[in-house]
C-alpha cells in the first residue's frame, strides 16, 4: 500500500526556512495530496523551502513531477527550494531522469531550520 506523510513547520519566522519531511513513498497515489500541500506552502512570495527526503523509500515519475512542480513554483516566487536526500538514492534519481542540475542537494537539515509539527501529506492541509 502506498502512503506518504509529512511533516513542516508551522510559521516559519522571517528569513526561516519552511521544513517538510517526507516519509514513504512518493508515486502516483500520493502525489496529488503531496503536491496539493506543498502548493499551500509555495503559494506566498519568497517562500524557503526544505524538503528532507531521506524517508522516502520510492518515488516515481508522479513524485518526480510534484518536486519539478514545487521547484517551479518556488522559483517564480523568487524563493528557495533544498532537497535534504542521504544516500545514493536521490542522487540516482536524478542523474538517471535528467535532472541532476536542477536541484540543490543537501546531504542533511541545514543547522537554522526549526523543529517541525506533524501532518499527513494526504490529510490536513494547515500546517
């Protein structure tokens, strides 16, 4: 069965990167309520995000598309978007599909985030 939860920030105080943690698996099942969520927290300007995949165990072209769409998001909105990813794993996926260049990888939680409030991906939409 898939599922995929996450957890972020609440308000994030200014010049505070938003942190969403993404657990499971990230494919065409979860993708809309994921993507869904993170349009919520792209939708002002400026928005910094990170995502920490590093629970993630798969991701499909569906999870692939959501991270291409919040990278485009974030970017319009003149804001910044990281990937946390440990591993080889996203790395991989990446290289593999095309997209290596297009994301800023971080090998672990950048030392200003703060602690993060849980909610499911496919689920409550404050956060």
């Amino acid at each position: 069965m898939s599922e995929t939860t996450s957890r972020s920030t609440p308000r994030p105080a200014t010049g505070a990167a938003r942190v969403v943690t993404v657990r499971g698996e990230m494919d065409l099942l979860t993708a809309p309520a994921l993507r869904d969520r993170l349009d919520l927290l792209t939708a002002g300007p400026c928005p910094d995000l990170v995502l920490d995949l590093r629970a993630v165990s798969f991701i499909d072209c569906a999870g692939l598309g959501v991270l291409c769409r919040v990278r485009n998001r974030v970017l319009a909105r003149r804001g910044r978007l990281r990937l946390v990813g440990g591993g080889t794993f996203l790395r991989r996926l990446f290289r593999n599909t095309g997209v290596a260049g297009a994301f800023e990888v971080l090998p672990g939680l950048p030392a200003s985030t703060a602690d993060t409030v849980s909610a499911r991906a496919a689920g409550e939409a404050g956060g």
